[in-house]
C-alpha cells in the first residue's frame, strides 16, 4: 500500500477515534445535564404545587379537577407520603404496589434522586418536603424520561451530523496534506532512481520544505559526490593505465634491445640504467597506489596518537631542508603556539612531506612552512613562491593522478588528503596573495600543551 493511503487511513482512523471518544463523553454529559435541569425545573413546578396544596382544599371536588389540570399540564406524576404514618397520603399514580417499591428502594430525604425505573419507563424525580397541618409530608414529583430522550436524540443527531461532516472535512484535508508531504518523497525517489541508473545529467530540483528539502539537499550532494567519484574512477583507471605503460612500455624495449643485440655496449649499460630507473619508478607507482587502496578500506593501517606540533614541525623541518637545499631553495619555519593534534604521525609526516616537496619543486627561492591556531582550529600553512596554480588545476589537484608540469606520479597530494581526512582534517589549495600556492591542512580538534 501506497504510503499516501497508509498516512490517510492513519489519520482518519485517529480522527474517527478521538471523535467517538468525544461524542460519547458529550453523550454522557449531555444526558447528565439534561436530568438536572429537567429536576430544577421538577423543583420550580413543585413549589407551585405546594402552594397549590397548602392554599386549596382538596376535599373540594373543584379543587381536585384543578389540581389534575396542573398535573397534565406539567405532564406529571405526584404522590404525597407521610413519613409520620408511613402511608401515602395522595397519589396520582394508579399502581400502588409501584410507589411502594419506590418508598422501599429510594431514601426520601436525599435531595439528589437517581432515575426511578417504572413499569415501562424511566422517571426524573424530585422531592419537595412540605409541612402540612398535621405532619411532616414529602411531595414527589416524577416526570417521564421520554420528553428528554426525545431532545437527547434530536441533539445526537445534529452532533452526529456534525461529527460526520466534520469527519469528511478531516479525511479531504488529511488527504490534501498527505499528498503534498508524500509528493516530493515520490519526486525524491524518482530522483534516487537516476542515481542508481548514473543518470546524474536528468536529475531535478524537488520543491519541498523543512526536512524533506534537507534530505533533497543531502541526495544532491551525494549524487554530486558520487558523479565526481564515478568521475575520478575513470580518470583513475585512465592515468593509472597511462601511468604504468610508460615505463613498462619502455622497459620492454630496452629489454628486447639488448636482447636482440640492438643495444651493446655502452648503449646497452644506459639502456640497463634507465630499466633500473623505470622499474624504481614503477615501484613507487605501485607503493603509492596500495597505501591508497589501504587508507581508503583498511582500519588497522592507520595508528593515531597525541603528537606535540612543536616535535612534528622539527621532523618537518630535518626533511625538508635536504631536499629545499638541492635546488637552492630556503625554507622557514613559523611555529606560533605549542598544541597536541591526534593523528597519525608517520602518515602525517609523509602527507606534509609531500606537500612540501611539491612546493619546494615549484618554488623560486623560499617555502614557508607554518603552524598556528586560528579560529578555534590548528592549521599547517605550506606556502612557496613560485608561479601558482592554474584556476582549472585546484578543483581537481587532489585528484589521483593529476599532476602539473613537473609532477612526478600524480599521487603525492591524492594520499597527502587521504591521510588528512582520514585524521579528521581537511586540506585545501589555493594562491597565495602574493603570489605562489597556498597548502593549508586544517584540524578542528586540538588541546593546548601544558607541559
């Protein structure tokens, strides 16, 4: 069943509940109040007929008919009982084996009377106690529980009548807003549909608020995300393949060169050093393309630890120098506070030493290396100053295999991020003001050394 139907019938179900509920609650009080206005109403008629009683003779038969009248008129039944003598002094009601079995049943002196059950109806009662020459009498009115049935069932059934178009009313409007909440989830799911085909070009924008137009967002996002994953598979297999049949390419050649006594002598030891040299840099390849493959489905590889910024910007510093000092390039150093960062700290080391090679490559004279808390947060900023970055190369520096001019394998910045994430930090790439590339590695959770 549709899940537009399921919230419909939950709603109408709960709706039909609450309103039985309801009405029998006002059934009940309805019924309750009817009684005690119509014995209000018994008290007012029976201070009539007591003065009636007590002004008249009844003896008298003129008396008598008149008396009668008001009886029917009020459409009620009296008798008179003597406490004193036990007896009953006058009654309108023919059957006296039924008012004795209400003297017997009901106590007379309650001013609160419930309702008298008769031969073939329900009486309301009320008990007027008058004092007559003689003696202490109760005066007992009764009235016919079926004039306030009638007004009962003539209320029920405008309640009822209401109750049914109310229930109408509920049943369309639930339907309305069951549709429009259900409406977008079945655009939504249409949309995840797309994704699951790679469909990513169809995809729509769902109009939907609060919660739903959350989870519309975050399907977007991800169907970016996957787009740009599927994306960067591709591209993966492409320069990986590309990568790997170069040397591979050019190690087959010289092989069968000097097998075939194309290449002797000295053409041939070159020939040697430069499959040496490819089958090193294939290595490297391969290395790198595992430590990839690791970090992203291997839990045990990787082993965080507090780490003291001041010591890893020291091993920084002792790796880098070597390697700024072949090609004539001066690194400095920044270190502001003194803070302890969970990560990894050999994978750490490598990911910012791969930073750091690739700006000491692309530098003119000077990389600055820097460490500081900004923001709540403790940043590494690797800065040279060389040329920059093509706009067109940031988006997708990080990506495997995307290398500039004179990049080496295209993986260095690839792992440097999958380290950094997997750290719970982020990395980023931009140019710098003054000029050059700006690598900044960024942490959100750190505490202050107090040693």
């Amino acid at each position: 069943m549709k899940l537009q139907y399921q919230l419909t019938i939950a709603f109408t179900t709960l709706l039909v509940v609450i309103m039985t509920v309801t009405g029998i609650m006002i059934y009940s009080q309805m019924l309750q109040m009817l009684i005690k206005d119509e014995q209000r109403q018994l008290e007012d008629k029976g201070e009539l007929i007591v003065n009636f009683i007590l002004s008249e003779d009844l003896n008298n038969t003129t008396s008598v008919q008149r008396f009668l009248q008001l009886l029917e008129k009020y459409n009620l039944q009296v008798f008179a009982y003597d406490e004193g003598s036990e007896r009953v002094v006058f009654s309108s009601i023919p059957n006296m084996e039924t008012i004795e079995g209400w003297i017997q049943e009901h106590d007379l002196n309650s001013r609160t009377q419930p309702l008298w059950q008769g031969e073939d109806d329900n009486y309301v009662v009320s008990i007027i106690p008058f004092l007559s020459p003689v003696s202490t009498q109760q005066l007992v009115l009764l009235t016919p529980l079926d004039d306030l049935q009638e007004v009962q069932k003539s209320l029920v059934n405008q309640l009822l009548l209401i109750f049914l178009i109310g229930i109408s009313v509920a049943v369309l409007l639930s339907h309305y807003l069951t549709t429009k909440l259900v409406t977008p989830l079945t655009k939504l799911r249409h949309q995840l549909k797309k994704i699951e085909k790679r469909k990513f070009e169809e995809m729509e924008e769902v109009k939907a608020t609060g919660e739903i137009k959350e989870v519309e967002q975050s399907v977007v996002e991800m169907a970016n995300e996957l787009n740009s994953f599927i994306q960067s598979q591709h591209h993966f297999f492409q320069n990986a393949s590309h990568e790997l049949k170069t040397p591979l390419m050019t190690i087959q050649g010289y092989a069968e060169g000097i097998r075939d006594g194309i290449f002797e002598g000295e053409e041939a030891s070159r020939g040697l050093q430069v499959m040496v040299a490819e089958i090193k840099r294939l290595k490297k390849i391969i290395n790198e393309i595992i430590l990839l493959a690791k970090l992203d489905s291997e839990a045990d590889i990787y082993h965080p630890e507090k780490v003291n910024s001041k010591i890893f910007m020291e091993q920084i510093m002792e790796r880098a120098i070597p390697i700024a000092n072949e090609k004539d390039i001066r690194v400095v150093q920044d270190q502001e506070e003194e803070v302890l960062v969970l990560f990894d700290a050999e994978k750490m080391l490598q990911a910012v030493m791969n930073i750091v090679t690739n700006a000491i490559r692309h530098a003119d004279s000077k990389v600055e290396v820097a460490a500081f808390v900004k923001n709540k947060q403790f940043h590494i900023q690797i800065t040279d100053d060389g040329e920059g970055i093509d706009d067109e190369l940031i988006k997708k520096l990080f990506h495997r295999f995307v290398k500039g001019e004179s990049g080496e394998t295209g993986l260095g910045l690839a792992i440097a991020r999958a380290i950094v994430e997997r750290s719970g930090g982020s990395v980023k790439a931009e140019n710098a003001a003054k000029g050059g590339a700006k690598f900044t590695i960024t942490f959100s959770e750190f505490e202050k050394n107090n040693d």
